[in-house]
C-alpha cells in the first residue's frame, strides 16, 4: 500500500471533488482515479459512492476517513521526529521558501544572518503548499512564508514559533497601459465582467482572493482569462496585459512597477505578513542563532 493513496483519498474527503483533489496533489485526473481504485482494492471495498456529485463516502469510507488521517499523520511525524534528532550531525541550515518569497527576501535574509553567523544554507523553494507541507515533514528548520490572521498558512503551524518579517499587501494590479486599463473597466458590471488573472485553486494566495470577495460583500463580475499557481507567471501575463490579477505587493519588483500598477480603491485588497516559523520547543543552537538574528529584523 503507498501512502500516498491515503493523502489522495484525504484531499478527496476534503475537495469532494476527482478533478479538484487531482489538481490539489499535481496529478491527471486518470492517474488520481486509478489510485484511489488501487486504495479500494487494497482495503477490500468501496470507498466513495460511485457516480455521487459533490463526491460521497460509503459507510466504509466514512470509517476509513479518520483512520487514514491518523496513519499519515503519525507516518510523517515519525519522518520528521527521526529526522530532527539528525540535527546535530548537519553542517546546513535549511530554510524553506515559496518561490514568490524567494526572489524577494532570501537575500535579505541573508544579509540580516549569513555574514553574522557564517552559517550555510540549503534553500528549499516551490510554491506555498508544497514548502509548508516539507518544513512540516521535518524537511527544514525556518520556513518563510506569508500568512496572515484571517487565512492562515496552514492550521499546524499555530503551533509552532512565528515572527513578523515584514507587512506585504495582497492588492489587484493592471497593466499601466491607458487604454487597455480602461477596457478591464476594473471592478466589472454583470454585462461586462473583467479579465481575470487568478491562482490556481491549490494555492494559498487563491484562498486570499476568495476572502476578499466574501469580505466585499457584493459581487465582483469577472470571466476567468488566465489561471496558474505561480505568481512570477501570473505577473508576466499582467504585465502583458492580458487582465487584472491579485499579486503580494513583494512580487512587484522595480522592472515590474514601471509596466503595472494597483488597480480598484482598497476595499479589493487587505494587509497579508511575511512571516518566519520554526518547531517550537527545539533546542538547537544554530537555529537558535539564526532565529535571534531575525527577531531584531522583524521589529524593525
């Protein structure tokens, strides 16, 4: 049995959904469909109510669910308990990053600890939910993220040490064209909705654009143009001029700002933190070290 049937089975009892939950663990929908059979014929029967749209559990699936929640979750806090008593032995500090936050604060922090404590570092990037899901695994020792109170990261890391780094803002931006910007015609009428470029629904910043929607409180029209989970791809289709799109303030480096510009009045966007954790309650010196070096950095 792999265990990752049991976290395709997971994020379909979450996603209710095959073409979601396929999307959500970076698979076709085929190869997701035929794990999720494979799952079922190892536990001897019928998982989800076949043909069932939103997605249903059968009586078995219903009492598999905690079941397999429990064996991955003590699966990979074995992984990370093994590893972390290995910490003694690596020469490295390994900090985790989105690559959004990568181009824009890694040398910041370096130059906040790397000279200072003549460290070396080994820099795991991707996007948010994979580097948040491997510093969880025990797969590094910072992570660096953004995050904020109504949307947090991730439900795990309330318990885990965090600082504040810096304020970023999550805002719509347009291509500073006047012409094109008029023709967005940014917020939209039900007649005329806006191009929209959005994050795949996989992605933390996705779960940010929905939370401001719903705090508007009134429709926002829009026609969906362009979807990714990559902001840098997202930026560049911006900067094109293909639509409006949200993007963290950090990702607008200064090439970028000459070509896009906030569009719409501040109620379409809210005030995110670019934060930094690591396990609470770990003893290691090195990160001990390293984590003292930010906290002045993230009063600042």
């Amino acid at each position: 049995m792999d265990v990752r049937w049991l976290e395709d089975f997971l994020a379909l009892v979450e996603l209710r959904n095959f073409t979601r939950a396929a999307d959500f663990r970076n698979v076709s929908q085929a190869a997701f469909s035929r794990r999720i059979q494979s799952l079922e014929q190892w536990v001897g029967t019928d998982l989800v109510v076949k043909g069932a749209v939103p997605v249903r559990l059968t009586e078995a699936g219903e009492q598999f669910r905690e079941d397999a929640k429990i064996a991955v979750d003590r699966l990979f806090e074995a992984r990370s308990s093994i590893r972390s008593n290995q910490f003694d032995v690596m020469s490295q500090a390994r900090i985790a990053m989105p690559q959004v936050l990568a181009r824009s604060e890694f040398k910041r922090v370096l130059d906040v600890i790397g000279q200072k404590h003549k460290s070396s570092f080994s820099v795991i990037v991707g996007n948010t939910n994979d580097v948040v899901a491997r510093y969880l695994a025990g797969d590094a020792d910072i992570l660096f993220s953004h995050d904020c109170a109504a949307i947090p990261t991730h439900d795990k890391l309330d318990r885990h040490d965090r600082l504040v780094i810096r304020q970023d803002r999550f805002m719509p931006y347009a291509t500073r064209d006047p012409v094109k910007r008029e023709k967005f015609g940014f917020p939209g009428q039900q007649k005329s909705p806006f191009p929209l470029i959005a994050y795949s629904q996989r992605a933390y910043f996705s779960r940010l654009f929905e939370h401001v929607l719903e705090r508007a409180g009134h429709p926002l029209p829009y026609k969906l143009r362009v979807q990714c989970d990559m902001s840098d791809v997202l930026k560049e289709v911006i900067v094109a001029g293909y639509g409006v799109g949200w993007l963290p303030r950090s990702a607008v480096d200064r090439a970028a700002a000459e070509e896009i510009s906030p569009v719409g009045g501040p109620e379409w966007g809210m005030d995110i933190d670019i934060c930094a954790f690591r396990p609470s309650g770990r003893d290691d010196p090195k990160i001990t070290a390293i984590w003292k070096a930010l906290a002045p950095a993230s009063a600042s």
